[in-house]
C-alpha cells in the first residue's frame, strides 16, 4: 500500500539524517572511554556494546530488505533493552560514557515509535 511506502520512506530518510552520524560519533567516544577505563565491568560493557552493534544491523536488513515489520518491531524492542543494560555496564566504569548513550537510545525509542506504525499500516 501507498500508505506503508510512505512511511516506510519517512523512516530511512529519518534513519540516514547527518544527526543519526553524530549518534555514532557519540557512542565511539563513551566506548573509547570504557575500554580506557580500569572497571572491572569493561570488558561486559564493551561485549555487551558489539552485541547492540550486530542486532542494530540486523534491525536494518529485516526492516528495510526483508519488510519483516513484526520482527523488526520485537528486534528493536530486544536491542532497546540491550542497549539499556549496556548503558548500565558503562555507567558502572565511566559516567560520561552512559550518559553519552542517551540520544541512541532515545533514537531508538522514536525508531520503535516508527515502526510501531509500520506495523499498524500494514
């Protein structure tokens, strides 16, 4: 439907903004800053930071080249919380590095938001 192109469109013009390379920008620094760290919880953190890295790609190839919305959906909905504990491991080693996550994960909600309605217009 027109509707779901629409959308769909909406989403990867959203996903591909210079702001989202600012996002990467950020969560490059906070995992620089907990692999500098001495925290016991570093190496969690940081395999717990590829861990998002893999489900927020494969997020992009069920949604965009499969159109799996449902499954983008509850992948999305794995990743959020993913990343939340993720922010919870850095916080544990660098303060600045989790609160460095925050506009990913925000991003994240408003990409949930998204596909929420991908899902609903399908």
């Amino acid at each position: 439907p027109a509707a779901v192109l629409r959308m769909a469109t909406l989403f990867q013009l959203t996903l591909t903004r210079k702001e989202s390379i600012g996002d990467v920008f950020l969560m490059g620094i906070s995992a620089t800053l907990v692999y500098e760290s001495d925290c016991k919880y570093k190496k969690y953190g940081l395999l717990v930071y590829g861990v998002q890295l893999v489900f927020n790609f494969l997020w992009s190839m069920f949604f965009f080249l499969g159109e799996q919305f449902v499954l983008s959906f509850g992948w999305l909905t794995i990743l959020i919380l993913v990343v939340v504990g993720m922010i919870l491991l850095f916080y544990k080693c660098n303060k600045t590095a989790s609160y460095l996550q925050i506009p990913y994960l925000v991003w994240l909600l408003f990409a949930l938001y998204l596909n929420y309605i991908v899902v609903i217009l399908n």
